[in-house]
C-alpha cells in the first residue's frame, strides 16, 4: 500500500493527465517496422483516438525538457519533427537519435528523423501500391474484415532461407574433428536475403 501511494503521489507531479492525456489517447492499431540494414533502429507508428490531447500532453512534456538535454526540430511535409541529437554532447556520428512527431491522425516514434521522414512521405500516399497488386487483393479478400494482426511474407525467399539454414546447421552438426566445417553449398543464403525479406 505505501508503494502504491508513492507511485500515485508520483504521478500527481507529472506535468500532462498520464491516463487521458497520452493512454486513452492511443488507439487500437500499432505498426512497428525494423528496416533491413538498420540493426538497432526501429519505427513505431500508433492510431491516436485524440490527437489534439496527446498534442497538448506532449507539447507540455517537451516544456519540461531542461535546456541540457539536446532537443532538436525540423519541420517535414507540414510535420514537425522533434529529436534528440546526442551528436551536440559529442556522441559519435550514427548513434541513434530518438525522434517523434504527431501527426494527422497518428503518432509516430523513429531512432533518426530520417527514419521518420520516410513514414511521413509514405503516410501522405493516397494509397499503398499493395492495394493494386491482384495478389495481395486476392489476399484479403480470404482474410478477415478486420484483422488484429496482417503478416506478408515473400513464400520463396522465406522458403530459400529456411533452405539455407537448415543445410548450414547440418554443415556443423557434420563439422571435422578440428572444427572444419563444410563449405556453404550453392544453395546457401545470400547475404542480402534477409533485407529481400525484410521489405518483402
């Protein structure tokens, strides 16, 4: 109990509503993406059910940010993007810089505004060139109205890399006696399979 009644004293400092403000704000549909050749990076995107509350939460949260911490914006396609560049407190170039920005309808968290400047060019198509490939229509088409969870999958780059594994594992488990193990046959991955199926 008095743990609990910290935790809540806690809350009560907090400069935005935490519930109404930035939980029931969100809606039911998250999409996360880790782009191929990006190891450690990601993009988020959440439906917002009330954007202009999680805007005023957030736009309160970023006025508490102490001048030492280096917050950095950029305006994009009618976006503003705001991030944190660990470069200005002599961070190496490429460490990654956590970027978020609210959008129309949505919010949208990236580990550098490039990352982020690519969801918002994609978000202002009217459509997905999916939608006109006679395949994926076919697809949805047997698929639910409304499904909690959509995964595609490239069928044969996903069966050449289940291929390739299997015969690197049986090249080990038949390794020599001085760890020699079988050269990769021709059947092998590819080094770029696993970005082919990344953006599959």
């Amino acid at each position: 109990p008095e743990q609990h009644a910290s935790f809540q004293a806690a809350l009560t400092m907090l400069p935005v509503d935490l519930e109404n403000g930035i939980i029931n704000a969100f809606g039911d549909r998250w999409f996360v993406d880790v782009p191929a050749g990006q190891d450690g990076k990601l993009v988020l995107v959440a439906d917002l059910r009330d954007p202009d509350a999680f805007a005023t939460a957030f736009g309160q949260v970023l006025a508490t940010i102490p001048p030492s911490v280096p917050m950095q914006k950029v305006d994009f396609m009618g976006v503003t993007i705001h991030y944190v560049d660990p470069t200005m407190m002599g961070a190496p170039p490429g460490v990654p810089q956590p970027s978020l920005a609210v959008m129309a309808d949505k919010v949208l968290l990236a580990m550098s505004p490039d990352m982020a400047k690519a969801v918002i060019k994609n978000d202002a198509r009217d459509a997905s060139p999916l939608l006109g490939r006679e395949e994926f229509r076919k697809l949805t088409d047997r698929g639910l109205e409304d499904p909690d969870l959509l995964l595609v999958v490239n069928g044969k780059e996903w069966a050449r890399l289940m291929s390739a594994m299997t015969q690197e594992a049986a090249g080990q488990a038949t390794a020599g006696p001085q760890g020699d193990q079988q050269q990769p046959g021709p059947a092998s991955r590819p080094a770029d399979l696993k970005s082919t199926l990344l953006n599959s």
